[in-house]
C-alpha cells in the first residue's frame, strides 16, 4: 500500500479495491446490546444531491484533529487509522466505542479526494460515536477542525446501506476530482452466528464554502 507522502496518496483509486474487507473489519458488538437496531438511511438520503460547490474549492494538506457532526450529537477528537499486518484498514478499538478515527494512508479532510473516517456502531455493550449515522441526510453539516487551525466544512450529499460483501470500496477510497469526506460504520440486521452486522452505513459528503 503506497504511504501518504508524494504520489503515493494519489494511487489509492487503484488499490481501492484490496481495501474491500474493511467493511467486514468494521465490527459492532451488537451481540451485547439488548435491541441492536441503529437508525437506517432513508430511501431518499442514498440519491446523490446535486452540488454548487467547484471542484476547485479545495484546501492544501493538513491533518484532522476533531469531528462534528451536529445533527447527531458527534464532537470527539481523531485518531490515526494505519493498516494492521495483512493490509487491511485498522479501525478504532471496540472496547472504545466513541472513538472515530482517520484513514492516515488518504487523503486529508479538505484536500482534492476521499478522505475516511471510520467508527463504530456499537461495543461493549454500548452505542458506538457513529450509532446514529443513519440519521443523517443530504444537507446535513459536518466539520473536521484541521491541525492547522483551520476548519473543514462540509454537507452531505448522500447516506447509502451496502451489504458488506459488496462494499463498494472504489466510490469511498477511490480518486475524486473534488474534496470529499466518507464517514463509515456497520449497520442493517446482526448475525448472531457470525457476531457482525451484515451491512455497512456510508455517509458521502463534500466541500463547501463554510459560513463567514
């Protein structure tokens, strides 16, 4: 897997499709919650909605430090997600629910391409930071406060619910001719036998103007 500096960032729409398992690693510990049932997308949030926003608008390379996302009550600081020993994504521990975390190999929040952040819907018995991403629909605001100081504002375009099987690893890691953001957790139905949720929630957001 190419590292973050130089054109190695740029090539992560070519490995995107190695990166598939990380919606099996996405893990929700539902087994020990009493109703395991996190919100679920609307029909209407997976319809991509148009945007005003230039494909120019972009902002130069800098860490994140914090996640907000208003409508759901997220405001929690960022980790750093590498790769673990067989090449896929690491994800925040699961015996820390509210823990989210960055993608550091991507693209940063801000930059033109797909930056990743993925957390949990649940652990330990207890609602994971991103339980209520289904909740979430087109227009909704999210901001990731940036190392530099700076602020990342952006609005989502669609909230889709993808079998884990089928996770569509090209449209969340893949090349964008824009700044994007992809927020990632499980959801839909537990299977019991198998411990994991079958599916996974993927918010699509992307770069806006943020308020003056």
């Amino acid at each position: 897997m190419p590292g973050a500096k130089g054109g190695g960032v740029r090539a992560l729409g070519l490995v995107a499709a190695a990166l598939t398992v990380t919606g099996a690693a996405l893990l929700g510990g539902g087994a020990l919650l009493s109703d395991p049932t996190p919100p679920l997308p609307s029909p209407d949030s997976a319809r991509a909605q148009p945007s005003s926003a230039a494909a120019r608008l972009v902002l130069p390379r800098s860490e994140p430090r914090r996640l907000d996302v208003p409508r759901i009550g997220v405001h929690v600081p960022l980790s750093r997600l590498g790769l673990n020993a067989d090449g896929t994504v690491q994800v925040p521990p699961v015996d820390r629910p509210e823990q989210a975390g960055w993608y550091a190999r991507g693209y940063t929040p801000g930059e033109r391409g797909a930056a990743v952040i993925l957390g949990h819907v649940d652990g330990g018995g207890r609602k994971g930071v991103f339980y209520e991403l289904g909740r979430l629909r087109p227009g909704d605001k999210i901001s990731v406060t940036r190392a530099d100081g700076s602020v990342a504002a952006f609005a989502v375009r669609s909230v889709e619910r993808v079998a884990k099987r089928r996770f569509p690893a090209q449209r969340v890691y893949g090349r964008l001719n824009h700044a994007g953001l992809r927020l990632v957790t499980c959801g839909g139905g537990f299977d019991r036998r198998s411990g994991h949720y079958t599916d996974n929630i993927i918010v699509y957001a992307r770069l806006i103007e943020p308020p003056a």
